[in-house]
C-alpha cells in the first residue's frame, strides 16, 4: 500500500498491559522515538521522545502530572511542564512537543502518524 504524503495511519505499538499507569514507555516507529504514557485503562497518550530544550531523548522518563483536568509531562532535565493533549509547555512558550493521537482497540494502543510519499 503506498500512502500519499500527508496521509496518515495507525500503527499499533503495544498492549495496554505492557504499560504501567503514569510511567512512559518509547515506541519506535519508522525511525521516530515516540514517548507512550498510560493514565487510565483506555487513557494514552503519545509525544515527541526528544527534550526540545535540551534534544536529548528523555521525555519517556518524565514525570507524569497534571494542571487541572489536563494531563502533563515535565521533562526530566529541566522540569518544563508539557501538556500532553497538545504538546504546549506551560513553562516556556517557545518549547512544544509534538503530540499524536491515540487510540486503544481490543486492549491495543495504537499510535496516528504521518507517512511520507
């Protein structure tokens, strides 16, 4: 199948099983580390692996918080505070995350991605 540039595809990266709540795993996919962060049975979400203060490949072992009802990750370098839904940090607006969606189908959690021509 080959898929035009900015379409887009599920790939499924793990079992909700693989996953401990509020503790990141990476999925690799294509080449890409993607950060993987259950908070509740049908509940992940996924974000860029790479630190985009510091480019070093952490974000899995952030620490998994929240600012009011939104889901967080802070890096574990310097603390910034990245909204997980969006990829937005909230402690310095010129740093963002890129956020994917997920979902999880029979217990799978699967990842949107993007391909290339």
């Amino acid at each position: 199948m080959t898929l035009l540039a900015g379409t887009t595809t599920w790939v499924r990266v793990c079992d909700t099983s693989d996953l401990e709540p509020f503790w990141g795993e990476v999925a690799l996919i294509g080449g890409r580390q993607i950060a993987v962060v259950l908070i509740g049975p049908d509940e992940v979400y996924a974000v860029d692996h790479i630190d985009p203060h510091m480019g070093s490949p952490v974000m899995a072992r952030g620490i998994v918080g929240s600012k009011g009802d939104r889901p967080t990750l802070a890096s574990p370098l310097h603390k910034e505070v990245y909204d997980l839904v969006t990829g937005e940090c909230y402690t310095d607006p010129s740093l963002s995350l890129q956020a994917f969606r997920t979902r999880v189908v029979d217990g799978a959690v699967e990842i949107e991605v993007e391909e290339a021509a």
